[in-house]
C-alpha cells in the first residue's frame, strides 16, 4: 500500500493506522497555536493552558480525525466505523466537559467558544451542508485562530487586539498549510504516474513518479510544521 501522506507509515496494521489517525505533525501544529495564543496573555495560567490543550488533543487530535476517516476513508486504516464513532464520540465529549468545566470554574466566555467547536468539528469533517463550511477559510479559522484565541480567553477571560492580530496570522498559515497538503495528498492519493512531452522541443517524454512530485510541497510542509512547534515552545519557554 502506497504511502497517504509524508507522515505515514510503512506497512498495515492497528500501530500504522492509530498513528495515521493522529497526524502527529499535524496535531502538534496546531495545539502549537494553543500555546501562542496562550502566551500573549499578561500572566500565565499554567493548570488553564494544560486544560486547554487538553481540550484540542481531544477534540482535533483524535475527535476531528475519526470523524474525517469516517467521510471515505482517505488514510485507508481498517479500524471499524463504530470504533471510530465512539472514539470521535468519547473524544468530542470528553473536550466538550473540559470547556464547560473551565467555563463554570473560570469564565463563562469559555462557552461560546466551546459551542463554536463542538459544531465546526463535525460541520468541517463530516462536510455538512454540502461542504460550505469544508474549505481553506474555514480550515484557517477552525484549526488556526480558534485555538489561539480561545487559549487567550481562558487565559484573561477577555479578548484584545493583539490576540485578534496573531489569530489572523494562524488562520493565513493555516489556510497555506491546507493549501500545500490539499495539492499533497491528491498526487499521492490520486494519480500513480505522470507522463510530459514538450512538442515544441521535440524532448522525450519524462515519467516522474508521485513521490518526485509532491517532495518540494511536503518539504516545505515539514519546515511549517517544525517552525510553528519551535515558536510556540520558545514562547512558552520566555514565560517559565
């Protein structure tokens, strides 16, 4: 079986397919914004941030990740659908309490932003309403600002303009990232062989294989992730 994405395993198997469904990288990106949305705020509220990032493993992590294999399988694991039902279910849940707990004990201005994720989560992933709300703007908002900007809020229980700022710039970077993995994962998942002939030159037709293909995108993929990870923990670093 043909590698789904630069993060994937070699082989099948429960280990191939649990890791897959993590999107390690991924997830590591994203709960990253977490952390920089967190460490804009005055002070630091260290038990808030682990609460929070909590909140998003669960929710994105694993929650938004088996519920995306559920819409046609496009990492191809062999989990079974009801297990991963009750995973996105249970995960889902679990971020959900999280909120509403942070909520009751902290601020309620926690609650719309826990609403907001419980339905984006299944809205993006399960493409409701024919697929509106499953597009690049909507990647950017849901996986980039929304974290920075509700770590913010459970921090100061209020929000600012420099929040408002950094959450643009999660949602761009996001939105490129969707970008560049949308291109990624249609070569690998899609099209097996390429074929050009320039007929102006007369050059003999080139094959290039998937992988020549798509490596410059998951390069640059890579530097992204990375890069996002190293912000977020130098920041949190300048706040110990």
């Amino acid at each position: 079986m043909s590698r789904v994405a630069w993060y994937d395993l070699r082989g099948r198997g429960w280990p191939r397919d649990i890791l897959i469904l993590l999107h390690l990288p991924y997830t590591a990106w994203h709960l990253s914004y977490v952390a920089v949305g967190a460490s804009l705020a005055p002070r630091m509220d260290w038990r808030a941030l682990g609460w929070t990032v909590l909140a998003f493993f669960l929710a994105m992590g694993i929650g938004a990740h088996c519920l995306d294999e559920l819409n046609g399988r496009p990492l191809r694991t062999r989990v079974p659908g009801a297990l991963l039902w009750a995973a996105a279910i249970a995960s889902i849940a679990g971020a959900v309490a999280i909120g509403v707990m942070v909520g009751t004990r902290e601020t309620a201005w926690v609650v719309p932003f826990v609403v907001f994720g419980g339905f984006i989560v299944f809205a993006y992933n399960l493409e409701w309403f024919g697929g509106r709300l499953h597009t690049d703007t909507w990647f950017g908002i849901a996986w980039g600002g929304f974290p920075a900007v509700t770590a913010y809020v459970a921090q100061t229980h209020a929000l600012s303009l420099e929040v408002c700022i950094v959450a643009l710039a999660c949602v761009l970077y996001s939105m490129a990232q969707r970008a560049l993995s949308t291109q990624s994962r249609f070569f690998r998942r899609r099209v097996p062989r390429l074929e050009g002939h320039d007929k102006a030159t007369r050059l003999p037709a080139v094959a290039l294989t998937k992988d020549e293909v798509v490596r410059p995108v998951e390069t640059a993929l890579r530097f992204m992730t990375w890069a996002v990870v190293s912000l977020a923990v130098g920041l949190l670093v300048v706040r110990v």
